[in-house]
C-alpha cells in the first residue's frame, strides 16, 4: 500500500514553516526530517509513523489511535503508529507532528 498523499500534504502545511525540514521516501512512506531526524512520516501502512522519546511511550500508547509501531513483528518504544482515525482534525494532526517535531529536534543533528 503507498502512503496518503493528501496525508502528506496535510503534514506538510503543518511543518511549512519548520527550518531544517527534508522529505524523504523511507520504509514505503514519505518522512519528514528535522535536521536529518525523522519526525513523522506518513506510513504506507496508513496514517502516521511517528517518532516519540521512548520513555513517553507507555503514556501515549492508546491516545486517539497511537499503537506502538511495529517492526519485523516487534513493538518498539519510541515508535507510534498513529490510525488515519485519529488524524481527523487539523488540531489533533498539528498535535501528533509537533510531538514527532520536538523529538527530532532534541537529537544532534545528524
């Protein structure tokens, strides 16, 4: 399955102003990175990968669709698989990638 262009789309208005923005066609989605760390991406499994501080996980897992996401089977923490559900909104949309944003910003650039 390919990924939501209107999604990426949505996201992109979102990070329009976002300095140090890259997309970047990754694991059969389109990611945005932040000084070459992926923020968020939007998944070809449907709605959002996201990527989260792994000590947040726990407490965001079960937010309006958040899953951790799944790699080769595996549930990974810093990782959130966001359901198209739970993007309904712009307001829950500009929530979900401000949190992917702050995230990839705390990284060094890479």
């Amino acid at each position: 399955m390919a990924y939501d262009e209107g999604l990426a789309d949505r996201i992109r208005q979102v990070l329009r102003d976002e300095a140090g923005l890259t997309e970047k066609r990754m694991f059969g989605g389109l990611a945005f990175l932040v000084n070459g760390n992926l923020a968020v991406s939007a998944s070809s499994r449907g709605g959002l990968l996201l990527r989260v501080d792994p000590a947040d996980t726990p407490d965001l897992v079960g937010r309006a669709g958040a899953a951790r996401f799944e790699m080769r089977g595996r549930p990974m923490d810093g990782w959130l698989h966001i359901d198209p559900a739970g993007l309904g909104t712009e307001r829950g949309l500009e929530s979900w990638v401000s949190r992917g944003v702050s995230y990839a910003r705390a990284l060094p650039p890479k």
